[in-house]
C-alpha cells in the first residue's frame, strides 16, 4: 500500500524537505555490513554510495555479458525485456 501510493505521486518530499522524482529515483535496502562496505569503497574510491553502485552494476554487466559473447547493449536489452515479460519494469 505505502509503495502504491509513493508510486501515484510523481514527487516525493525526502528527507531534507526538498522534493525527488521517483521516476529516476529508488531506494534498496541492504544489511548493515554492506552498507558499511560499501562506505569503504567509496572513501577509497572518492565516489557516493549512488555512484558506486551504478559502477558496479555496469562492471558486473560488462563482465557478464563478455561471459555470453555479447554486447552489453545486448545484454542489458535481454535483461530489461526479461523484466518487462515478467511485469517488473
């Protein structure tokens, strides 16, 4: 119910007040430990925990889709249709 009706509004006020498009935006929750790891790799790499994330999405992607002998504009297209006949995009 709460995500349902996060979804309705397309401006969510976060935390600061301000206000953040929920279309661009998601939050994942993840154990303490990760988190705290996470930290460490971005105080090592001088990078937010946003962009870390996204690097090792596209790492994690680039590695896989060499795996399978693609492209990763393959592979990412394979992984979004796979969502999208499953409803999850």
């Amino acid at each position: 119910m709460f995500a349902k009706a996060n979804v309705k509004q397309k401006l969510n006020t976060n935390s600061n007040g301000g206000k953040m498009d929920i279309t661009k935006w998601k939050s994942v929750a993840v154990k303490k430990e990760t988190h705290t790891l996470l930290q460490g790799l971005c105080n090592e790499k001088e990078r937010n925990p946003a962009r870390m994330i996204s690097k090792l999405v596209k790492d994690y992607m680039e590695y896989q889709a060499k795996k399978k002998g693609i492209s990763v504009d393959k592979y990412q297209s394979i992984l979004l249709q796979k969502l999208k006949k499953n409803g999850k995009h």
